[in-house]
C-alpha cells in the first residue's frame, strides 16, 4: 500500500508527518533542526527520499540541509549563496536605493528528472540552482539584475522569491514569483526572464496595473495544463490561461480575496483551493471560521468547506507556502497554521481532520507519495 | 590548548558536545581562532560569520574573561588567558527577547 509523508516546516524546527493511504493514523516524527525556522522541506519527484530543508536563523544565518533516507538523517550541504557582482541596488521600504542582502531560502524545488538538481528561493530574491544535491549554488543571474529590478520593493515579509514552478513539459521554462515585485517567465533556462503581471491590479501601488511591483503571493499549476496558472495575490486569487501572457480575476464570490497559499487538485485541473483571509491589515480567518474555499470551476464560483475544522473563536493564518496536494486516487488535501495545527483532507477537502494541533507556527507543508 | 565553547544551536550542526579545543601556532586571535573552527567544522562557515565580508554576524556575540570582545579588531590578539587554555572563547547568540 502506498504512503503519504507530509514535510512541515515550522517556526521552531521540522516535522515530518507520515501515514498509510488511509490517511487516518499519523505518526509524528521531530523536531528535526529543534529552534531553527525551517521554510520549506521539499523531496525530490523522482528520489522521494532525497529531501532539502532550508533552516535559517536570524543569529546564525542559512543552512542547508540534504536527507538521503526520507529525514531520518540529515547533513548540512553548501550555504554560500551570495549576489554576483556587481550587486547592484533596489528600492528599500523608504524609496531609497539598497544594495541586495542575502537573508535566507525561503523555497526550495527538486528538478523533475535530476534530484541533485534543485532551485532555491531566496530573500533578497534570488533564484539559485545546485546541480550536486546542494553542494554548491549559483544563482540565474538574469532576474535579479531584470531591468526592472532596481525598482523591486519589498513586502512586509521581505523581498522573498518564494514560489518556484518548473514546467512539467518545457525544461526550459520556469516560472517563479517574489513579493512584492510580481510573477516572472523564462522560457530560455534562466537565461533571459519575462514579467508576467499582465491584468493584476494592486491598489497598493501608485500605477495599479504596473508592470512589476504586485505582491503575487503564491502561484499554483496543474502539471496536465503548463500554461493554465493560478494565483493568490495580496488581494485577488487570478488565472492565467496563457503562461502569464494575461490574468483575469477569478475571487467570484469568495468572502474575501485576501490571502497567501492556493493549490490545484491533483485529478482535477480545474479544482482550485485557496483559504480566505480576513485583510492585510488582518492576517487572520474570517469570522473566527477556519473555511477552506474550493472551486471545481477553475474560479469565479467557490464552495467553502468546513467539515472538520474550527467554526468559531479561530483567529489562525495559513501561509503561502503552507498548504499541498498529495497524488492518491481520492486527492489528500493539507495545509498548517500559524496557531501549529497540520489539517488534512483524505476526500479532496470534504471532511478534514487535526493531524497535529500543537505544532510551532506553520510555515510550509509538502506531500509526498511514497510506494 | 584553546578552548571555544559554541552556542547550542552550532553545537548540534557541528555534531560536538562540550567545548572544542584548537591548537593554533603563533598568535592567537579572533579571526584566527574562528578560521580554525571553520576548518574543522565547515558546516559552521557562514554561521558566525558573514561569508563573502568575514564581519561579525549581527547576533553572534565573542565573550572571554569577562570581556565583550565582539567589536575588537579581529586580528587583535586575544587575552593571554585564552591563548593559554586557562579561560574558554565564548561565541554566543546575542540576547533577544519577546
């Protein structure tokens, strides 16, 4: 019988979740990493037990870890990621020119087809890429040096590059997305990049359909349809149906359109999941209820689903990287919060379950199917 | 013998326990003292230094005999009582509260 492994990344350390198709009895492993942000934990597609975990400290700077036997072990692979010079400047929060920074990964993403190749997300952004499991990084210089770049700004968060897409039928193309300066195509391996912000809207900043400078919070694809994207913006959840040549507004009757992750049924490309939160001035659920929202349309037209989760006196926040699909014939569903609970759907988001309720804050969830 | 003691959280990434002891040859100070810790346990490199400048991380701090010594020259030389073994090199997280 296949397994489900859930990678959770915490405030405080990683956890690693794991269960039988089922999905009903999980045991927990950790912390691994104890006291340490871990971002993100994301195994290889074709070695699933090769995984990556960026721990990060603001005392003790970057790590990278590398686990060659699903987390039971780890060891600490090459941290030197750094800007090629010249470094060259961006806008800071005061409008002023600031020279790039390192600070962390905040994502990491396997190749499709090499697990020694991965991609890592970094603040200030960056896109870096190891070609022997994490030893060495280098970074795909083209974007941040865009020439757009000395006009990125950050987000409250950071100017983090934090979503990775690598295109499951062009090995050339990537796209990726950083906050706040928007969504981002190469279609030549890094070599040269596109904004892709067409159609955003961002009351946030002085020219709303500019062409950089939108906080895209997350972007999600379905790997049958390459050119089909989802996103959560700051406010709004968006499609494109062209690669980024165009979005459109799909929040359609959602309660509101501010929030971090989405994700994409793994069967159903036009399913869709996002988790509304109240504002940007209000990083927290609606109504104290914890709802999901799907679309079974590919948006405009969003159910919530409740079954399972908290519908009163809940005030947690779900971050962009922190909810994921498993790939089981009844797609699994799983997302974390801030309040440290890992919920999980085994029926496509009908009824959810508490796997963990007292984990640190959530900051990423991934799933993995293991044979 | 030079004595360095690590702060927990580069304890457990270097894998040691207790202090770690370094021999240098000639003088002894902070860069010199770190280069050699570096060297030994190179997944620390990085973590108490920047890697491209060599400064200080903002939040490490270097104690000895009672002493702050986090802003003093690297390449000062250390207190005789750490370069005799007779008092430890603290690297330290800065205190933070919250």
């Amino acid at each position: 019988m296949s397994r489900v492994r859930l990678l959770v990344g915490t405030r405080k350390g990683a956890f690693i979740l794991t269960a039988d198709a089922t999905r009903r009895d999980w045991q927990v492993s950790g912390p691994h990493f104890g006291g340490w942000e871990i971002y993100h934990v994301n195994g290889s597609p074709v070695e699933p037990d090769r995984l990556y975990a960026s721990q990060t400290s603001g005392w003790f700077g970057q790590v990278i870890q590398r686990s060659d036997d699903g987390g039971t072990t780890w060891r600490p692979v090459g941290n030197d990621f750094g800007y090629e010079e010249p470094v060259g400047e961006h806008l800071w929060y005061d409008g002023t020119p600031r020279p790039w920074e390192f600070k962390r990964i905040w994502h990491l993403e396997p190749s499709r087809t090499d697990p020694d190749t991965v991609y890592a997300g970094g603040e200030d952004a960056a896109l870096y890429r190891s070609t022997d499991g994490g030893q060495k990084w280098s970074e795909l210089t083209a974007l941040r040096t865009h020439e757009t770049g000395p006009r990125w700004q950050p987000g409250a968060g950071g100017m983090c590059l934090h979503t990775i897409i690598l295109d499951p039928v062009d090995a050339d193309r990537i796209f990726v997305a950083i906050s706040a300066a928007g969504a981002f195509r190469t279609d030549d391996g890094g070599a040269s990049w596109l904004p892709i912000n067409r159609g955003l809207r961002s009351g946030e900043i002085p020219d709303t359909d500019s062409e950089v400078g939108h906080c895209v919070h997350r972007l999600a694809m379905h790997p049958s349809r390459p050119d089909v994207l989802f996103m959560q913006k700051h406010w709004d959840v968006m499609r494109t149906d062209d690669a980024g040549g165009q979005w459109r507004e799909i929040s359609g009757n959602l309660p509101t359109d501010f929030g971090f992750p989405i994700a994409v049924h793994a069967h159903e490309p036009e399913t869709v999941y996002v988790v509304p939160i109240t504002s940007d001035s209000e990083h927290y659920v609606p109504d104290g209820k914890l709802r999901v929202y799907r679309s079974r349309t590919g948006g405009d037209e969003w159910e919530p689903l409740t079954a399972g989760l908290p519908q009163q006196h809940c005030y947690v926040n779900v971050l962009r990287d922190a909810m994921a699909v498993d790939t089981l014939d009844d797609c699994g569903i799983y997302f974390g919060t801030s309040g440290g609970q890992v919920y999980g759907s085994a029926d496509g988001g009908d009824t959810w379950t508490a796997i963990v309720r007292d984990l640190p804050a959530v900051l990423s969830v991934e799933a993995q199917v293991l044979p | 013998m030079i004595r360095v003691v690590l702060p927990p959280h580069l304890r457990n990434l270097a894998q040691v326990s207790g202090e770690v002891l370094i021999e240098l040859t000639g003088p002894v100070t902070q860069r010199l003292v770190l280069d050699a810790i570096e060297e030994r346990y190179p997944m620390l490199e990085g973590t108490m230094r920047d890697r491209r400048t060599g400064r200080r991380r903002a939040l490490v701090r270097f104690f000895a005999c009672e002493e702050d010594l986090s802003n003093e020259e690297p390449d000062a030389p250390l207190p005789d009582r750490v370069a005799t073994g007779e008092e430890p090199f603290l690297v330290v997280g800065a205190m933070a509260g919250g």
